[in-house]
C-alpha cells in the first residue's frame, strides 16, 4: 500500500517553477499586448463637470481613449453589487469610468491604451477633466455625523443597519451584579499583495472568443461579469488565473473597472490588451478594510461569567458597497470566538466615506470582532482582579455542547452553528507553550534588571470553508497520469500540492504522477472562488469526493479484465492488483479500456479497438455509463466548518522610547485534520506577520480632505524579517469536522485574526494603561503614558 | 512626437541581447518586456520592496531603480540564471524549496538573488546576520520565518559543494 500523504509535509510541486523565475504571472502573459493607464481622480469628492480628451488622439502610439461618454448597454450600467442583503437599503457601486462624479481619490475616470504603459501615463496627462469640488466625508465620526453625505441620496451616510440577537441582552446587563462598557477602535489597513491587479484580454475574431488572464480570487466570477458586461455568452469566454502574487482578499472583489474595460478594449481594438496595477494606484483603488468603532456593555458574574452582551458598532465601508455586507456581519457574528453569553444583542451601521472601499482582508472581520470581544474579557478579568486566562475559562462552549447553535445567522445566511472543537484543552496548551503561570517570575526577574514586560492572550473561532460549494475533475489519461481541474484559485496557498496529496491517497498513485489546475474555466467552469479559508475544505473536499468515483470505476472496469471481484483488488502506485496474487492492470491500461475505439493512434489505443475489446453482444459504452476514466463531483456542505486558535504573546516595552518588542510569539491552532502540516505552518507564520503589522504598524493615513498620504511601501509600514518575531511556537489540535469527509476545517486567515487583541492585551499588561484603539504605535503609546500621568498628577 | 531611442547592449546571465529602447525605459521593464526575462518581478517600483533585485556584477541593485541604459557594461544575473549549468536548482533555491521559503512566489526571485549575493560575501551566516541579509525585501505571504531558515540553508548546501 502507499503510504499516506495527507498529514506529512509534502514539498511543493509549486516551487520549482517558482524559483527558477518560470512561473507565469498575469503581466508575464502576452508580450505583445497594448497598456491600459487609467485616469483617476485626485479628488475624494467632486462633479465631473467636462472631460477634453481632445488632445490625447494625437499622441503617437496611443490607439484609444475613453471616458463614460464611451461606454454602452451593460457596460454604462454600474458595477454589480455581488452580495444584496435585505439591510443593505441603501446600496451603491460605481461606474466602470466615472459617470458625473467621483467619490474617492482613485476613483477611474478615463482610460488610454497605448503600445506601452510609459505611453499611455504620458497620454493621461494631456486629458483635462473640470471638476466641482465637494467636501469629503472622511472618518467614522464624519461619517456618523453626516453633516456632510457622500451620496445625496443616501441619508445619514448609512447604507444598511443590521440586528441580531439571541436572548435578551440588555435585561441580562441590567440583571448582572458587575457592568462595564469600553468603546474600542480599529483602523483602516490593507491587504497589500506583492503583485497588484491586473488583467490581459484577447478576442480572438476567428473563433468569436474571448480569452482573459485575471490576477483574481476568483475566476468563474469574473468570467460571467465579463460575459453579462460585454453581452456575450457565458460559453464564448474563458478566464484563466495563472500564478498569482498574494491576494489576502482584495482579488476576491470583482469585476473591477478594469476587469470590463480590458475585455472591451481587446474586442475592440482587435489586438490583446493588458492592464497592470502600479504600487500607488493598488493603495488608491484597490481596496481596504478593517475600520470600525464598537461600544460595547457587558453585564458578568462574580466569576466572570457573561450574563450579557450588548455590541454597537460603526463600520467604514468606503464610498461604494460592491462586496455587500459581509465584513461587518462576519464581525458581529465571529466576535463571540470560543464562548457563550447568556444573552447577546449586536447592532452595526455601514458607513459611506469618500475613500477606498472595503472588501474582506484576511481575516475580514474577525480581528476587530477578536479585539471586541477580547479586550471585554481582560477589562472583566481586571474588574475582578482575576487571572485573565480563567476569566475565559468559565465562558468557554464546553467541548460535550458541540454542535453548538448560537442562534445567530452567519455571513453565508445559515445558522452560526460550530460543529467542534475543544477550546480548554487548547487554553492548557497555550498557557504551556507561552509559559502564563510562570510569567510572573519573568516579570520580576525582568524589572529586576529595569525592563518592563507584559504578556496577552487571545481567543477566536473562524467559520471557514463556506459554500455554496465547489466542484473538481479527475481524469486518469491512457499514460496513468492523473489531472485534477478544480475551479477556485491559488494564490500561494500550494494548493497544487495539497490537492495532490488528497488524490494520491484516494486514487492510490504516485504524488508526482498526479497534475492539478486551478482558477481555469475551461476546465472547470463551476466555482465560487477562493476566500473565507474555504479552499482545503471545499475543493480538498470536493477533489475527494471526485477522486472517489474516478476510483470505482477504475476497479469496475479493472474487475472485468482481470476477472476478479472488485472487494479484492487494491490500487497502488497507479497499479490495480488483485490482493495476494500476481495478477494486476496498470490504471494507465484501465484508461485505455475505459474508452471504447474505433481508430488506433498509438500503441495503447490499439488494446482497445473495436475489434479487440468489449463483449459483442453489448453496447460497447453501458447504459448509464461514459466513455473514459474520469471522476467529477461537487461538494456543498450544509453550513461552514469552524477552526479556532489561541495566540499569546510576550513583549517588552522600552520605558524612555516606547518602544514595542516582541519576545515571544506562540499559537495553537486547530483547523481539524492537517493536510500539509507545512503548508499549514507557513500560512500561520504568513498571518502572524500580517497581524503584527496591523497591530504595531499599518494603518491608512487619510488626511480630512481623502486624501491617502501613505499610499507607498515607502509610508505604508508592512513589517520586514527585522519587525517579525524571530519565532512562533506552534502548537496544533485537531479535532476533525464532521462536515466533510476528510474531517478538515482550513486555516488561511487563522493567524492574522487575534494579533490585535494579543498585542493590546500584553501591551496594557506591560504599561499598566487601557489600550482601546489599535494599531498603536510608540508615539502613541508615549501619548498614553503622558495622559496618564497627566491624570495621577506626576510628573511625566 | 517620437521618443528619442538608444541602441545598446545588456549582458544577462552571460547572453549578451541588443535591444533599443527610450532613455527612460526601467531596467526591470527591459528586462521583463524587451528580453522576456519574466522573473524578475515589480512589486513597489520605487525600490522598496526588493522584488526586483537582480545582480549587476554580482551585487544587488533593484532593477525598478535603474535604466536599462545605465546597464551596458556590466554582468546582469537574474533568478533565470540562478539554477546550475545542467539544470539542476542552484543552492539559494534549493533552499527555499526545502524550507518551504515561498508561498506566492512574487517576492521569491528579489530574494533568491539578494541571498545568493550575501551568502558569496558571509558563507557561513548565523541566524542574525541571515535576517539582516534580507531585511530590505518584503514578503508578504511568509512571515519570514522560513526564509530565515532558507538562508541558512542556502550557506549550508553551498558549502557542500552542492554549488558545483
Ligand atoms: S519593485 Fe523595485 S524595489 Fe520594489
Ligand atoms: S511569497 Fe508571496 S510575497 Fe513572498
């Protein structure tokens, strides 16, 4: 038998075109295609009053210029807003180019295509655009004022108010012998991929077909927004993901304008088209995400026991809603992580401001929620004067309620129902790996020597592998080789790998043998697309499951030829043999049987001409049966699966320079049954990063009139090696779903989620002072020791 | 108006192209569009980011930073020719490869040919001096850590002689 792949680190079939610098990003694709430049507004909010591209026409080298004026049918229609909710009373997307106004500084105005980018920036400049300057809304609190609206049809700057509760949270509160209420702020940030947008078209007029290249999350979403915009049929348009840079959510958004004006550009022009997002433009017209303010009250018992939760809060949404709702619900759903309130009541408004908008950055939500709902059990913990960790403790869904409903509606519009895990059991293995009952000691020895230390802890659940589903293809070719087609995309997450592991398991043959496509229409034109941690548990699953039918019929067929009972034989290493005996069949021979032949083309075809195979009295293809030796099937669970993690973290504080250290980073993590426990490992050190830099470093700096100051990586602080902890401890714990069948749950997100919450949490604990408002940064933190001391009348 | 242009010729990983282009043209732009080489990638274009970092006589330059017309004259090694003569991985992407050091692969050949230079100056890295050698590349997807451990690595099989 081979030996199982699933669970061991696998080294990725991904990395050698990687590293030898053969990998094809959208850019790499089509050397010959016309650049696309887009004009983008320079004002947060204005009227477009004219537009003169007059003087653009003349420049050598430039084939087109367009403005709204330009477009036509669907394509003068607004882009779609994907995700309608019945709450979003008041949503609104922009235009492919700007139709009257503009509502953010990025915003596309009028586009060039020209032999070359340099050309077609240079052509920018000599479009003159008139515009009526409004004032901006910039901020929640602008925002919530509405003094001022972003769109004059929109009162209040409020596109949806929503409320859910279970039970009656505010009696709870008022019934409770302890109360607290904490306002707690997130900024905006982003998700900041090293390769920007970007998108290549060819219409190929022989075949009346149009071919495009989209650096996206999502393929079969671009490809019917392509086909509904442009007015052609689904089945005359391909799109095709190639090796993407990173995503983390942005590329999930779709179409862009771009995504539309390239197809169109291509089709009209007759020759491809390419358009390749520079550094700048993915700050200013791209998206972000992450910012809301949150009141929260709390009413608990001498233990710490929630009886109640009551959560308003405020959500920046941008200037447009083309991703719905889904990240301010995903916050108000995931904040209540590993624990049960007795009651709970959340209520959110989504908010217009001229800026960027917002779709889901890893996490999408959840580190604010994770920050809410954590940064309420320290402030219960030191209410009590209790040790923080048992405060979380006596809150904890015990592992015996599973599945566990917390009579909530989640953002996939089904129950918010866990389906397992065992979070006490992960609380004694963190407290382990961080050394909580020995910090205290730590904490003496270290202001012994005039350091000052503080250690966090933080605890969140993540709904993962949503639905609707996700489909695969298994064909076993005449050669034996295996190729595997699932729709959704990749984006360094080795899913060429990790699929593969799951179909040499299944089907029983070599890894290597074994070739997975993903994000390509052509092959699989049924997906959703790759987001919420849902790849592993939806294609993986998916994969299974076609891997599975593949398999019966290889033995079905395997059976007849070799004579022998199908419970007899075994598949390994591409072979069928009946169990202890000789007599076996290559899978490459079942293929070749498989497909019943009127013509010979090679030597393995001609086993399987009609005059060599199949019992003349039969049809050669059964009733109910097809020709080849392929599986295909799709996996829709009924609601999502449930991972969840506990991260903690030592820092040190420096008492002149406040300077923020990190000395010890550790994670448990449990995302079911592992896959590649390597792969695994590096998404969570890739999600640690990224919650650091949200916790100590990014943040987008609007000024009140919209614009983006930071929008470089020379202002925009992602962290280096020299910012990341120089390591984390990892610990796992699997407790499998039962949702599906390889018992997984997907960890993509998972360690971005509480850094945050850790971080304020060790950093109050170091300084003694309340952190409510993250990221923070040394200067700010310095402004809180000022404050403070400003208060208790020291001086500083 | 038609752009001034300017002949030259640009050595790269030893193949000498000729190609004509305008005094403004990038190095990574020629480099990726005019000779095809499509490894080097651009991830800021403003020389922060180091995912365009190639060799110019075997030190490091960001190729966003550079004009193609400021590179005759000098031996270019991109992550195309990091691999060895026969084909085989060379050290720094064996490495990465082992140690799991990529995940997008965006970032990876700006890496790759910053390691290759600092492991040629320093052989022998400890972990510390492996973290200062790339702290002028981002990456976004790996947390760093295993590059860190690949940078070590790289030293290790080189001074194996696996760099044949
Ligand atoms: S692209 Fe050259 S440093 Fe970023
Ligand atoms: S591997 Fe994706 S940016 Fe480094």
């Amino acid at each position: 038998m081979t030996t199982k792949l699933m669970g061991t680190k696998v080294q990725r079939v991904e990395d050698d075109r990687l590293v030898r610098g053969t990998g094809r990003y959208v850019d790499d694709v089509a050397p010959d295609a016309l650049h696309v430049a887009v004009l983008r507004s320079p004002h947060a909010h204005a009227r477009i009053l004219s537009i003169d591209v007059e003087a653009v026409l003349d420049i050598e080298g430039v084939h087109a210029v367009w403005t709204y004026e330009d477009l036509d049918g669907a394509m003068a229609e607004p882009l779609p807003l994907l995700i309608p909710h019945p709450t979003l009373t008041h949503g609104r997307t922009q235009y492919a180019l700007a139709k009257d106004e503009v509502n953010y500084v990025g915003e596309a105005i009028a586009m060039v295509v020209a032999d070359n980018r340099y050309l077609a920036e240079d052509a920018l400049a000599s479009i003159v655009v008139d515009y009526e300057l409004l004032p901006a809304v910039v901020g929640i609190e602008t925002a919530r004022a509405a003094e001022r609206l972003v769109h004059d049809d929109v009162p209040g700057n409020v596109a949806a108010r929503m409320e859910q509760s279970n039970g009656d949270a505010a009696a709870a509160i008022a019934a409770a012998p302890h109360t607290l209420s904490l306002d707690l702020a997130i900024e905006r940030s982003a998700c900041m991929p090293m390769e920007g947008r970007g998108v290549v078209a060819k219409w190929d007029a022989d075949n009346g077909r149009l071919q495009v290249w989209s650096s996206t999350q999502t393929s079969t979403g671009v490809r019917a927004a392509v086909a509904a915009k442009l007015g052609l049929d689904l089945l005359k348009v391909d799109v095709i993901t190639p090796d993407v840079g990173g995503g983390f959510g942005v590329k999930i958004n779709h179409p862009w304008p771009e995504e539309v004006l390239v197809p169109l550009a291509a089709m009209r022009l007759g020759r491809p088209v390419k358009f390749t997002e520079d550094r700048r433009e993915h700050f200013i017209s791209s998206a972000h995400e992450r910012a809301q303010l949150h009141h929260v009250e709390v009413g608990f018992d001498d233990d710490g026991r929630v009886l109640g939760l009551d959560v308003r809060f405020w959500h920046d949404h941008g200037a447009y809603t083309p991703y719905g709702l889904i990240v301010p619900i995903i916050t108000s759903t995931q904040l209540l992580g590993p624990y049960k309130p007795g009651a709970y009541h959340v209520q959110f408004d989504s908010l217009y401001t001229n800026t960027v908008i917002v779709t889901p950055y890893r996490g999408a939500g959840r580190p604010q929620g994770c920050f809410v709902m954590e940064r309420t059990m320290d402030a219960i913990a030191a209410s009590l004067g209790k040790d923080r960790a048992e405060v979380r403790a006596v809150n904890f869904i015990q592992p015996d309620e599973f599945p566990y409903d917390h009579g909530l509606i989640f953002q996939d519009g089904r129950e918010l129902e866990y389906d397992s895990g065992d979070y006490p059991a992960m609380l004694t293995k963190i407290k382990d790996l961080v050394g909580w009952d020995e910090f205290e000691q730590f904490r003496a020895e270290m202001a012994g020597q005039g350091r000052r230390v503080g250690i966090g802890l933080a605890c969140y659940v993540e709904g993962t592998g949503v639905g609707p589903y996700e489909g695969a293809h298994v064909h076993i070719e005449t050669s034996g080789k295996v190729k595997v087609a699932t729709g959704l995309t990749s984006q360094g997450q080795g899913h060429q790998t990790a699929f593969a592991q799951i179909v040499a398991d299944e089907l029983g043959v070599r890894f290597e043998d074994v070739e997975v496509t993903t994000g390509d229409t052509r092959r699989m034109p049924y997906a959703v697309g790759t987001f919420a941690s849902r790849a592993a548990v939806m294609s993986g699953s998916a994969i299974h499951k076609a891997a599975k039918k593949a398999k019966e019929k290889a033995l079905r067929i395997a059976a007849e030829a070799l004579e022998a009972d199908v419970e007899d034989l075994e598949i390994a290493d591409g072979v069928v043999s009946v169990r202890g005996t000789d007599a076996s069949i290559p899978l490459g021979t079942v293929a070749v049987l498989s497909n019943p032949l009127r013509y010979a083309f090679d030597e393995a075809s001609k086993a399987a001409t009609q005059f060599s195979v199949g019992d003349p009295g039969k049809p050669p293809v059964a009733e109910g049966d097809e020709p080849g030796l392929e599986g295909k099937d799709f996996y829709s669970p009924p609601r999502s699966t449930f991972a969840s993690g506990m991260h903690a973290v030592i820092v040190e504080t420096d008492p002149d320079t406040c300077e923020i250290k990190i000395l010890k980073y550790a994670v448990v993590h449990d995302c079911g049954h592992l896959i590649n426990p390597m792969i695994v490992e590096g998404q969570i050190h890739g999600g640690v990063a990224q919650g650091v830099g949200g916790a100590l470093y990014e943040r987008m700096a609007y000024d009140e009139s919209g614009q983006l100051l930071n929008a470089s990586f020379m202002d925009f602080l992602m962290p280096y090696v020299t910012e990341v902890p120089t390591s984390i401890d990892i610990d796992h714990l699997e407790t499998p779903s039962p949702l599906n069948p390889l018992g997984i749950k997907g960890a993509g997100e998972a360690g971005v989620i509480p850094g945050s919450a850790a971080f304020a949490a060790a950093i109050e604990d170091a300084e003694r002072l309340s952190i409510t408002a993250m990221p923070i940064s040394p200067s700010e933190l310095f402004a809180l020791r000022q404050a403070a001391s400003t208060n208790a009348g020291e001086t500083p | 108006m038609t752009e001034k242009t300017h002949e030259l010729r640009l050595t790269v990983n030893g193949v000498t192209h000729e190609l004509t282009v305008p005094a403004r043209r990038l190095l990574s732009d020629a480099l990726r569009h005019d000779l095809g080489l499509t490894g080097t990638h651009v991830g800021c274009e403003h020389g922060v980011c180091g995912a365009c970092t190639v060799l110019v006589d075997g030190k490091p330059m960001r190729s966003c930073l550079m004009f193609a017309v400021s590179a005759v004259d000098v031996e270019i090694t991109t992550v195309e020719g990091l691999a060895h003569q026969d084909g085989s991985l060379g050290p720094v992407q064996q490495a990465f490869r082992e140690c799991h050091g990529l995940q997008c692969g965006f970032c990876t050949p700006g890496f790759l040919t910053t390691i290759t230079a600092g492991i040629e100056e320093n052989p022998d890295p400890t972990e510390d001096e492996a973290r200062d050698m790339i702290a002028g590349n981002l990456c976004r997807c790996t947390g760093y850590q295993n590059i860190v451990k690949a940078v070590c690595r790289a030293a290790e099989l080189k001074a194996q002689g696996a760099d044949r």
